[in-house]
C-alpha cells in the first residue's frame, strides 16, 4: 500500500515539475533550459521496486513525449515511440545501480540526472536532424545540451534531500529503499 | 518473480505497445489533457513569477526614481515631486490605450491573452498562453502582438494553448517582401538568435536591409495576408535561389502579451 502511495505522489510530481521547468527562465548567452522532470525521474525509478519503477517509466515518457509533441497539418513529428524506449532503458540502468549500490545514493541520483538530460537533450537533437535533416553541430549545439545536464547535476541533491525528506509526511520511510553503509 | 510480478509486466508490455501505436488524432486529444492538468500550475506559477517579476520592477523604479530625483533636484522642486506620482500611471494607462486601440483597429477578430511561459524544450520555440477551447481558440490558429506574427496556435485545452513560434524550425510561413514581387517561405532555425531564413526567392531578388516582409496570405493557408513578419538583415544568393535572413518583427524574447486571431471582422 505504501508503495502505490509512493508511486502516486511521484506520477503526481511528473506534471507539476514539467510545468515548473516551463516557468523557469532560460540561462544566457545560449538560451539553455533547466529540466526537473529528468532529476524527478531518477528519484522515482531509483525509489521503486522494478515493477512500479517501469509504469513510472512510462509515465515519465507519456509526460515528455506529449509534451513535447509536434502536430504539424495532422502529421506527428517525433511520436512516443523514443521516450518510452529511452525512459523504460534508463529505468532497468537505475534499478541495476539500485541493486549495486545496495539502496538509494543521492550520488548516484545526481549522476544518473545530468546523465538522462544529457542523452534526452542530445537525443532530441539526433531526432530533429533525422528528421528534418542537415546536422549542425555548433558550440551552440554542445553548449545547449551540456547547460542543463550540468544544471541537473547541481540540482538534483537539492531535489533528492527535500523528496526524501517530504516523500515521510505521506508514506512511512520504508517505502523508500534504506541509504547504504559505506562498504570496505 | 511472483505471477503477479508476471501478471503487471505483461499489462506493461501491453500498455507500451498500445502507447507506441497511437495515431496523431488519440496523440493531440492526449496532449490537449496533459495541458489541463499542468493549466491549473501553470496559471497559478504564471501570477507568482509575475508578482515576483513586478517586485523586481518597482525596485528597479525606484532605482530610476532616485537618479530622476538627483537630476530633477537642480531644475524644480515641485514638477519633480508630481512627476514621481505620475510616471507609472501614465505608462500603464498609455500601455492600456495602445493594446486596446490596436484591437479596435484590427480588421481580425482577436483574442487577447497572457503569456504563461517559454516551454522547455530545447529544440522547439513554443510558449504557454492562457487561453483555450472555452475562448474559441483551437489548433493552428494565427497569433499576433500590435508589432507583427508571432506563431499559430498546436495543442489547445479548455483554458491553455501552446503556440509554436515562427522561429521555431517547423513554423513556416508564406512571405512577400515590400515593394518587391518577390514571395518565399519563412522558417526559424536552431539557434537560439531568434532568426527567420526566407528561402526560394529568386537569385537576383538583391534586396537591401530594412526591407519589410509581411505573410503572403495563400489560400487554403494559416496566416492572413498582410501581417508583419519582420525585416531584411542580409540577403545572399545560393545555388539555386536566394536565401535572406529576417530579424522578427515582434520581440519573441519578451513576449507578455498576444493576440489569438479567431476570424476576420
């Protein structure tokens, strides 16, 4: 029970970080966006057992993909296909880091983060060349997606400390995998 | 793994394939429900950051109100005081007057509406706008502010729209330059500059900086004719045809406010 409450607050959270990170302003000279919705992510996939952190998955990709998604003259642009593919991969690579590390590292969170910017940003870019052709890879291009993946990694401890903090108020902190020990 | 491990990942595995075979019509109606349920964050994030914004605005005033203060002091007394209590007055009512006049005047029937926020997606030049379905506005609709096109209307729910921006890549517009014959299509690019690259113009088209392109209005299109698009930068010819770089007519980067154009009057 306290799993599928856990489960719903983090699917609740999807929205609302994609929403906020709209509401951010971009960073000058190149106009980079910050991302929660990757850092938000990584805390549910890294937070729930395999079975629950897949359908997160595929939440996150269902919130990503729809909201970025283009319908030109009844024509879709990028589908779904790619964010269910990319979320449900990056989902098994958190649960196989879970079982190393033996339970939620906020290192390995903050990693993981700016690792899934990196390659969503980046994929996003592969995509559009694909399909609308040419590909221009400028420092504009590179500094456009290293920006918020290194954002994401400054952010996502803070993100981390206040879930697992607040995530207690409304699920006992079971439901949340124990932190590990140091092992020599 | 237990059966009913077995049981939820087949459902998943269900679910993932139906989610990959969605058709653009079950996609948009998808879309259209994400927005209502980030509209209700949005619109409350939207008056938050500009109550915050407006904070930061009358510091800033009171900054300009000082070095007024310092200027005025040498020159009178009195029309300085008075003129403290005026200013921000004058400019909203002359704001108000000027957004107002351009509705009245305008040959369209438009629908007025409040920039939320830039979306945050790195390759797509899109905005939040706080109007949808219940104001009359639906997909590809024309957006405008008093200074020029500003995009057409994607995803729309009962009371927020997206709107993809003529800079974005996938917005492209039929143009005509002033005082010239000469017609071409209109798209953003992938900088982040804000440029529009009018291609298919003829080779010898030589035209000059300054030069006003407005939409060409082609039937069975998005856009009306006659709606300012921007102005000439440079122009150089290709292999083919010639290609010129536009500097938008509306400020993309500081949108507040803008105009949904619902039909003509």
């Amino acid at each position: 029970m306290r799993q599928i409450i856990l489960f719903i607050i983090l699917v609740v959270l999807l929205p609302v970080a994609l929403a906020l990170q709209d509401l951010l302003p971009s960073i000058p000279p190149f106009q980079a966006r910050i991302q929660l919705l990757p850092i938000v992510f990584c805390f549910g996939v890294l937070a729930l057992p395999l079975v629950p952190a897949l359908f997160f998955a595929l939440a996150a990709a269902l919130v990503q993909g729809l909201a970025l998604l283009q319908i030109q003259s009844g024509q879709v642009e990028l589908g779904l296909t790619a964010p269910v593919v990319f979320f449900l991969l990056w989902a098994i690579v958190f649960q196989m880091a879970s079982e190393a590390t033996e339970g939620m590292r906020w290192e390995v969170h903050a990693f993981g983060s700016a690792m899934v910017t990196l390659t969503l940003i980046g994929g996003e870019f592969l995509a559009l060349c694909c399909r609308r052709g040419g590909f221009p890879v400028e420092m504009t291009v590179l500094w456009r997606i290293a920006i918020p993946s290194v954002a994401s990694l400054l952010l996502a401890p803070l993100l981390y400390f206040l879930l697992r903090k607040l995530v207690p108020v409304f699920v006992e902190d079971e439901a949340l995998p124990k932190k590990p020990e140091f092992r020599r | 793994m237990k059966k009913i491990q077995i049981a939820f990942l087949a459902v998943l595995a269900v679910l993932v394939i139906a989610v990959c075979l969605l058709e653009s019509g079950t996609l948009g109606w998808l879309q259209s429900g994400l927005l209502g349920i980030v509209s209700p964050i949005s619109h409350s994030g939207s008056a938050v950051k500009s109550s915050i914004g407006s904070l930061g605005k009358d510091l800033m005033s009171l900054d300009q109100l000082q070095a007024e203060y310092e200027r005025v002091l040498s020159e009178n007394r009195k029309l300085r005081a008075e003129n403290n209590g005026l200013r921000d007055l004058q400019q909203d009512n002359d704001h108000l007057r000027q957004v107002l006049g351009y509705r009245e005047r305008s040959s369209f029937r438009l629908v007025p509406a409040v920039v939320l926020g830039h979306d945050a997606g790195e390759w797509w030049s899109t905005i939040k706008i706080n109007r949808g379905s219940a104001d009359g506005i639906t997909p590809d609709m024309p957006v405008i502010t008093d200074k020029g096109l500003v995009g057409k209307t994607t995803a729309v729910s009962s009371n927020l729209s997206e709107v993809v921006l003529i800079t974005d890549e996938s917005c492209r517009v039929a143009a005509k330059v002033e005082g010239t014959k000469e017609q071409g299509i209109s798209a953003g690019t992938r900088d982040p500059a804000g440029e529009l690259r009018l291609t298919f113009l003829s080779k010898l088209a030589d035209l000059q900086p300054g030069q006003k392109v407005y939409t060409a209005g082609v039937s069975g299109g998005i856009f009306p004719s006659g709606i300012a698009l921007g102005t000439v930068k440079s122009f150089h010819a290709r292999e083919l045809d010639g290609e010129a770089i536009l500097e938008p007519s509306a400020d993309l980067g500081s949108l507040e406010e803008v105009f949904v154009v619902t039909g003509a009057k």
